[in-house]
C-alpha cells in the first residue's frame, strides 16, 4: 500500500518523495519513463571523465536562505559565478550587456554615464512592452536588440521575439557596470558532486518507503550512459593542466550556425582534468519520441493551458508540481519551493 503515487522522477518529484518519505514517513510509489533519476537535472562522467549535463546546463541560483539550507542536506556546494559570452560580427563579445559590452561596441574606454546616455538615446519609448521584442527594445534599442537577442531567439523557440511573453528576454539582465555574471541572485553555486549525487541522497533519505516504480538502478546509484557523439566533441590532451575549448562556460550564437549555444560546463564544474567536453545545442520541436524541455510561453499556448488547467483543477487528489506540469518557466530554486509547499500541503490533505 502507497500513500501517494509521484509520476515523475525529477527535480519536483524528488524533493516531494523526500519530504513525503524521508520527512514525513509516508509511503510513496514514483515512476520515470526514463533510466535515471534527476529528469532534466541529471548530470553524468562521460567516457573522458568529465561531468556534464545530458540534458542542457543547470545553472542553479537562488535568493532564498531556506532553499539552500534544505539542498544543504544532500550535497556540498562548488560555488561558482556563471559567465557567458556571445560570437557576433567575427568575435566574442561580453554577455549579458554590461559596460565591458558597452567597450567592445565604441571601441574604447568608456563609463557608466556615458553608456547611460547612449542607451537613452537608442531606445524604443514604449512604456508597458507586452513582449519580448519590446521588452527588449525599451532597453537598449535595435542596435543591441538585433545583434544579441534576435537570431538567438528566433533559433531557441522557433518565434519571433514579439510572439512571446515579456518575460522570456526580460528575465536577462542589462547592466551599465562591469558585472558580467549572468545571474544577479546571492547564492551562486553547483552541487559539489553534481546533481544526480545529490538526487541519489535524497533516494537515500526515504529508505524503504519509497518504491521504485520505473526508473532502472546498477551497481549501487543510478546507471550512467555514455555522451552522444552527435552533440558532443570530447578533446582530451595527454598530460597539464585543466584545458577548455572556448573562453567561457556557455558561448551564445545568435547569427551564426544552426545551433544556439556551444556549452562547456567544466567551467562550472570546477574539476580538474586535462579533459574537456563541449556540447551543442540544437533546438526542436517538440514530437513523437522527443524530450519536452520548455514551457513556450506565447498567448496561445497560455490559452491552451488554460484549458488544460480546468480539467486538473476538476481531479481529486492530484496536484500538479514543476515546470512542465505547471506550464510555467520556472528556476531550479522555484520548482523546489513548490514542491516542498506542496509536501506540506498535502500532508495537512491526508490528516
């Protein structure tokens, strides 16, 4: 007997069973179509030694003291500041916008005022941008907007920047500074031993009260598969010190070549290894035998939704957590909330 079945081996579900199991004593089935616990989250060695992401990086981050305390748990943490760049016109440039960016463009030293100025008389007077072509616009103007957030945009989700909501291009920062991080939350860090260790310790945590379902174990933790040599080149000199392929964690490419990004996540990672292992990124469309990764936030998804939402609001004792089954872009840090609300909530249901 269960107390509650968990359909999903992610981030949410994880931190549901743990709190459920671990934290409460009850006793849950969870299932995955996948192999693997961690759904999108899921990190792994590759066959040169180098911890990846399968499924794109996760870059975690978080204001908040109680969601760090609770991670804290189940993992160390590597703290690092997440830097990017984008290849533009011939070259690397500073992402996102700050005044290094602001540099490169002039072609000298510059200040904050000045980039103030400047960005003034570029941008787009719209007062309440109701997407992210505006939201852009009423930034930093056309200039800067075609050259960063355009291309890279129309290749990611496959619609014009003014098809989608606001908040996909207004969650990137634009600064008048030197801070070229590309987060602004306090706590900047990866789990020290990657993800799916962390994920494993909370497996861990709920004992025999969580069954497995669907998910395949070996050898004591969750089986690991090889990198896809389709998306991944792996250069592994001989001997010396750590080397890396490109100048920074994630390179954008907003013009050029069908794919949107190149990420190096050994950056991140901090490991020291001669190895390294980058990824290309090639976005899709969502279909028969493929993984959903986003949430498309245009009106008219927001209005399929919708329709989605009301026959889930008409079950009875089912609750629907995370970024997928919420239909909402949300952070690592914010499925993690949700799911420990939702813990509580439900425990509070079941008395």
């Amino acid at each position: 007997m269960h107390d509650f079945l968990i359909v999903g081996a992610g981030m949410s579900g994880l931190v549901a069973a743990e709190r459920l199991c671990g934290g409460l004593g009850k006793r849950c089935l969870m299932v995955d179509t996948r192999d693997h616990i961690g759904g999108n989250c899921y990190d792994y060695h590759d066959r040169a030694g180098v911890r990846v992401h399968k499924y794109g990086p996760h870059y975690f981050r978080t204001n908040s003291p109680k969601i760090v305390e609770y991670l804290s748990r189940f993992t160390d943490w590597h703290p690092v500041e997440y830097k990017i760049k984008s290849w533009a016109d011939g070259r690397y440039w500073n992402f996102p916008i700050n005044l290094n960016t602001f540099e490169q463009l002039i072609g000298r030293s510059s200040t904050s005022e000045e980039m103030e100025e400047w960005l003034e008389t570029h941008r787009v007077p719209i007062e309440n941008p109701k997407n992210s072509e505006e939201v852009i616009l009423a930034q930093v103007g056309h200039e800067l907007y075609e050259k960063f957030f355009l291309g890279y945009t129309q290749k990611q989700w496959k619609r014009h920047p003014r098809e989608l909501d606001a908040s996909v291009c207004g969650r990137i920062p634009i600064r008048t500074n030197r801070d070229d991080r590309y987060l602004k939350e306090d706590f900047q860090a990866l789990p020290k031993e990657g993800y799916t260790a962390m994920f494993e310790r909370m497996v861990e945590a709920c004992g025999d009260r969580l069954e497995n379902g669907g998910w395949r174990m070996a050898d004591g933790g969750v089986k690991r598969i090889s990198v896809d040599p389709a998306s991944a080149i792996t250069h592994s000199p001989s001997d010396g010190p750590p080397s890396f392929f490109q100048p920074a964690m994630q390179v954008n490419y907003p013009n050029d070549h069908d794919f949107t990004r190149i990420v190096e996540i050994k950056h991140a990672t901090g490991q020291q290894t001669p190895n390294t292992t980058i990824v290309r990124e090639y976005p899709e469309d969502f279909g028969p035998g493929k993984e959903p990764y986003y949430p498309v936030p245009t009106d008219a998804s927001k209005a399929l939704y919708q329709q989605y939402k009301a026959l889930a609001d008409a079950e009875r004792d089912v609750t629907f957590i995370g970024r997928l089954a919420t239909y909402r872009y949300y952070n690592m840090d914010q499925v993690v909330g949700m799911a420990l609300r939702a813990a509580e909530r439900l425990e509070s249901l079941r008395d």
